[in-house]
C-alpha cells in the first residue's frame, strides 16, 4: 500500500458559507457538509468527533490534520485554523493548509473532470478571491497567482479561458465573470473539505507539514467591511 493511501488525514473547512469535514483512512474518504453561515462553530467539532466515531478511530491515530487556509471570509478562516491549531496540539499532530481556491478546483475536477478551471469566491465588498488551476497527476496546481480583485477589474486585465471550467460562489454572484470560461461548474458554490484531501495528501507526502504553532492563514487581503454580513 503506498504512503498516500495508508495515511489517515482529517480535513476541516469552515472558511466561506459551507462548513465541512472529512477523514480519509486508507483511501476511503468520509464526509459531512452543511450550508450554515452563522453556525460554522457550533457544527465543525460534532462533524470531527462523528467521522471519527464512523472511521473508528481517535484523534491520536490520525498521521495530520488538513485545513483550508483561505482566502474566505476572515472569521470563517480564523475559525478553522483556530479549531485545527487546538485539534493539533492535543494530539502532537501536523497541520496541511490547503488553498481554498485550489480546493474549489479539486472539487471542479471530482465532480466534472474538469482538467482546467478558474475558482472564485465571492469576498464582499464588491470583490472576489480568484485563481487559475490546472489538474497534474490528480491533483490540481495553481497556474497564477491568487489574488482579490474587484470583477470589472478582473474582466479588464484578464484573457479569455475559453478551455476552463468556472466554479465557486464568484460565478453566481458576478455572472459576467461567466463570459471568460467554456461553462461553469454550479454543483460546487462553495469548498468541500473532502477535496483539501488531495493536495494534503500530497503535501504529507513530501514532509511538507508544520507544526500547529506554525500554520498560517492566507487572507488575500487586509481590509474589512464595517457592514455586518451573514456569516462573516
């Protein structure tokens, strides 16, 4: 059995309107996810501690813990880093951070076999979060630098991905975004920790996890908005 399919990984995500977990245990992958924007701590543990008791296991045997390290909105990503930073440490594990742009491209390709794909989120304020992402060997790979950017701005400087699937909550609320890719992808409005799995994974497997004192949110960018937003 290889290293990636014997490993046991656990995944948290509750950094946009979703909030999901998922273990993977010698490549069997378990799930939960609900939409509920103002309830994300008051679901992420009981949707741990069930997978757990589903999988049959503790904490201590899991290898690491994956979490989706932004960009989203900033409580939901101080959420998840603070939940996987206090799973961690009481268990001696490893933490993955994990892109959730990159993760919305991975749930892109489960879903459709989408090879190319344009992820966005929306980030308020009349701006969204947005990357490009290519599948290598399963697993998809940024192709650009992420960034947040108002759509205009976006749609002005940016070429036509005519090849690429578009997917991510960006998409519905800016539909001219949908212009710039072959078709959209609307299964998918939100990331599903289920698909932090591979690109942690894969970062297990080349030593790349850190200690919990170490892990470090992505935010994109360092403004908030004084209107109080469901969720946020």
């Amino acid at each position: 059995m290889s290293p990636i399919s014997a490993s046991r990984i656990l995944a948290i995500d509750t950094a946009t309107e979703a909030c999901s977990a998922a273990l993977c245990q010698q490549g069997e992958v378990l799930t939960r996810y609900s939409i509920a924007p103002r309830g994300h701590t008051d679901l992420i543990l009981p949707m741990v501690a069930q997978l757990l008791a589903d999988a049959e296991l503790t904490l201590a045997q899991l290898d690491a813990i994956a979490f989706a390290q932004g960009p989203g909105s900033f409580t939901g990503v101080r959420i998840t880093l603070g939940v996987a930073q206090g799973l961690a440490y009481g268990a001696d594990l490893a933490l993955l951070g994990v892109s959730n742009l990159q993760a919305l491209a991975q749930g892109a390709y489960r879903v459709s076999g989408a090879e190319t794909v344009l992820s966005a989120i929306d980030a308020r304020m009349s701006e969204i979060y947005i990357g490009g992402f290519v599948v290598k060997g399963d697993v998809m790979q940024s192709t650009d630098q992420e960034q947040v950017s108002t759509p205009n701005d976006w749609l002005e400087h940016s070429g036509t991905s005519s090849w690429a699937v578009g997917v991510g909550s960006g998409f519905v609320t800016y539909p001219a975004l949908k212009e710039k890719v072959a078709s959209v992808c609307e299964a998918l409005p939100y990331p599903e920790a289920q698909d932090l799995l591979p690109q942690a994974l894969q970062h297990w497997q080349q030593g790349k996890g850190v200690s919990a004192a170490l892990a470090q949110p992505v935010y994109l960018r360092d403004k908030v908005t004084w209107q109080k937003l469901p969720g946020r």
